[in-house]
C-alpha cells in the first residue's frame, strides 16, 4: 500500500505536503527510483475537468494523449475530451493556455477570431498531440485532430493561429497553408530547422511543412494498405484510422535523418530514411488479417482495401522485426537512441534498443490500474495512446483509459 493510500480521508494536497516533507526527511521517494512508474498527472479512474491552479496530482484530465516540454521543463498536454490544451508548470501546477472545454472550431469571426482575440476564447474539437516549436518556445503547435487543422499558441501573446488547413476534411494541396486541406492530423514532429513534419491520418499520408511550402513525402493519399518497404517513401503503403468514430493514431517521432512512424493498422513500426527519402519496417511482423470494402467519408466511394495486420503479443526477448503489436498508435525516441512504442491495446509500452525489443511498462495482454510506486514492469495499464521523453530520459506515459499520465523513472 502506498503513502497516500494509508492517508486518512482529509484535503489530499495537505497530505501530500506531508508525504513529500516525510520522504524528504527519510531521504526516500520511490517515485525517483530508477524503473519505477507513479502517477504524474491526473486522478485514477476519473475522467473529469477542474479549474486552474491545482497541483497535478489533484487535477483531473479526461482521456489524456501525449506530453511535450518546453527547454524550461514546462510540460505540455492536450486534455483530448475536455477539448483544452493545458500546461504544468515546473512548480507541478496545472492550468490551461487553450479552450473554453465547448467542443469547437475557432478562432472565428470576420477578423479570424472572436472577441477578445485570444487563447481562452478559443474552441478546440479534441486537440490530439502538441510540440513546441525548436527555435521559439513560446509557440505551442498543436495537432486539432477533429478541426483538420495545425494550430500554432503563442503562449507569451496568448494568441491562437489557423495555421494549415480548412477545417474542411479530405487532401487537398494549396498555393497557400490555410488552403490546404487535411484529415485527422494526429502527430507532429519538428526538426531542429524548424521543418515540421505531420501525419495526416484519415489520408494515410505523412506531410512536411519547410519555408512555408507542404509536400507528401510518404504514403498514397486516401489509398490505405500496406506496401513499399525498401522503396521510395512516396510510393509506400501506410494504413491509419478513418471516419469520425476513428481513434487518433499513427503518430511520429524524429531522431536526426530518421523518421519513425506507428502505422497502427498495419501493426509495425515504418522507418523513413529523409537522406534518402525511403522507407521500410523497423518493427513489427505484418500478417495480413485480409480485405476489407470502406466507403470513403467524404466521397462515399466504395474501395476494397488491405485490411491490416492481425493482432496480437509476441516477440519479446528477440529481434524487433518478428515482434507482434496490437494497435501501436504512439512512438517516442529516447536519449540514448531507443524506441519507445505504445502498445495501446496490448496495454504496454515496449522499447526497442539495438534491434531487440522488450516490454518496458505494463502486463502486456493485461489491463487494469495498479502498480504506482513499484517497477513499471510490474504495473498495469489500460490503453496507452501515447508516450513521451522529457529532457531527462523520463518517460510519459499517456494511460489513456484509466485517465492519467504515468511516468518511469530513468
């Protein structure tokens, strides 16, 4: 039993003043312990919204996804079902930079926002993931997944930017960004140039942004499958979620000239090369499950499709390559190079370092809550749709369903 679960039923923040002075004094918090997962953010099992100002381990979030930071150790999240975009200071206290919680598209108006022309006056329809910008890290870039939009907040003027994208949902390419036109941009991934590059989900499509020009570089648009290892990016298969009811998926991460994509519904791990400009399978075993007739949300075309890659567990222990996921939606680059993989419903993140891959937190095939304070091996997870690293080497793990974000110790 931990600290706080003995704690008699008095106001939790004043007991957790206790317990941190009480583990300062005996000089040990197992939260700090190498390989050990606690609780970060959020109330177990509560899916809720509470106003500013609260510490983070007493501030509600609902359906929690990703986290970034800021170079001051800010960290970042979009609280997906709350419809916000909030902050957690480096004094672990939670407030919002974005949202007013009514779900929505803004800034709107004849003069492209409302009044007052700010943050908090804006609407957002479940914002997915955030980066903050390399060179300017009072830009929050926001991936507005039911908007079909990137975002740009600037957190110093406090100012909200449509800055890709109609808002309408299909692909379209455009002289102009704010023509352009998007479907479920789930990931964003910048380079330390500033180059951004996006996955645009329900057009099974990764894009880049560079000297304000948008290219494809990888995947057919509106053509899912699976196909292309070894070959040019832009000839390749990729496979994400579609229509309203998908799940945000397909997620990216960037480690110099390599681009690391979870094609969810192809069960793997992609690899771009950017030098080189091809692709192929860093993780994963892929085994047909089949085909499949989908109907196209926007034309109503009807198109028979691969259907992905069966499910399941296996391969730990041994070669990444041969390894099994079931619906991998998130990946994160550590700092020594490792993979980290967010095996959402095998309810486990798995890591993947020098070809081999390993279960890093969870029971994969087991889901629940438990474990906080113990070895992250050990604890149990329900639907991890994302996972982070901050400057330090910790890891985030957005524990989706059971509305928190945990953190392992590194």
């Amino acid at each position: 039993m931990s600290i706080s679960e003995s704690l008699p039923a008095k106001p939790r923040a004043a007991w957790m003043i206790w317990a941190v002075l009480l583990t300062m004094a005996s000089g040990c918090n197992p939260c700090e312990s190498d390989g050990t997962i606690c609780t970060w953010l959020g109330v177990p099992g509560e899916a809720l919204f509470d106003e500013d100002g609260l510490h983070r381990l007493d501030s509600h979030s609902y359906l929690p996804q990703d986290i970034d930071f800021g170079p001051d150790g800010t960290a970042y999240f979009p609280d997906f079902n709350n419809h916000r975009v909030r902050r957690v200071t480096t004094k672990g206290i939670v407030d919002t930079i974005s949202g007013t919680g009514t779900l929505g598209d803004g800034p709107i108006g004849s003069d492209g926002c409302w009044e007052p022309c700010n943050t908090m006056a804006s609407a957002w329809n479940h914002p997915t993931q955030v980066a903050v910008h390399p060179q300017r890290p009072n830009e929050v870039w926001v991936a507005a997944w039911h908007n079909s939009r990137i975002n740009v907040i600037d957190t110093e003027a406090e100012t909200l930017t449509w800055y890709a994208g109609t808002g309408a949902r299909f692909f379209g390419e455009a002289d102009t960004l704010e023509e352009a036109i998007l479907d479920l941009p789930s990931s964003l991934a910048f380079a330390p140039d500033g180059t951004l590059y996006f996955s645009d989900q329900a057009n099974h499509i990764i894009r880049r942004i560079s000297g304000g020009q948008l290219e494809t570089i990888a995947g057919q648009p509106r053509q899912p499958g699976f196909a292309g290892d070894g070959g040019p990016a832009i000839d390749a298969s990729l496979h994400g979620h579609t229509d309203q009811k998908a799940d945000p998926g397909s997620k990216l991460a960037l480690d110099g000239d390599l681009l690391y994509v979870a094609d969810t519904v192809n069960g793997v791990i992609r690899v771009v090369d950017l030098a080189e400009g091809t692709i192929d399978t860093f993780a994963g075993a892929y085994t047909s499950a089949g085909t499949e007739t989908v109907v196209d949300a926007v034309t109503e075309k009807k198109t028979v499709v691969d259907a992905g890659s069966v499910a399941g567990y296996a391969g730990d222990g041994g070669p990444a390559i041969d390894a099994v996921f079931n619906t991998p939606r998130d990946v994160a680059v550590g700092i020594d190079g490792e993979l980290y993989v967010a095996d959402t419903k095998n309810h486990c993140v798995r890591v993947i370092a020098d070809g081999q891959i390993d279960t890093f937190a969870g029971v994969c095939g087991e889901s629940g809550f438990s474990g906080d304070e113990g070895p992250a091996t050990a604890a149990l997870l329900n639907e991890p749709f994302g996972v982070g690293v901050d400057p330090d080497g910790n890891v985030y793990i957005a524990d989706t369903l059971n509305q928190v974000i945990r953190r392992v110790r590194r």
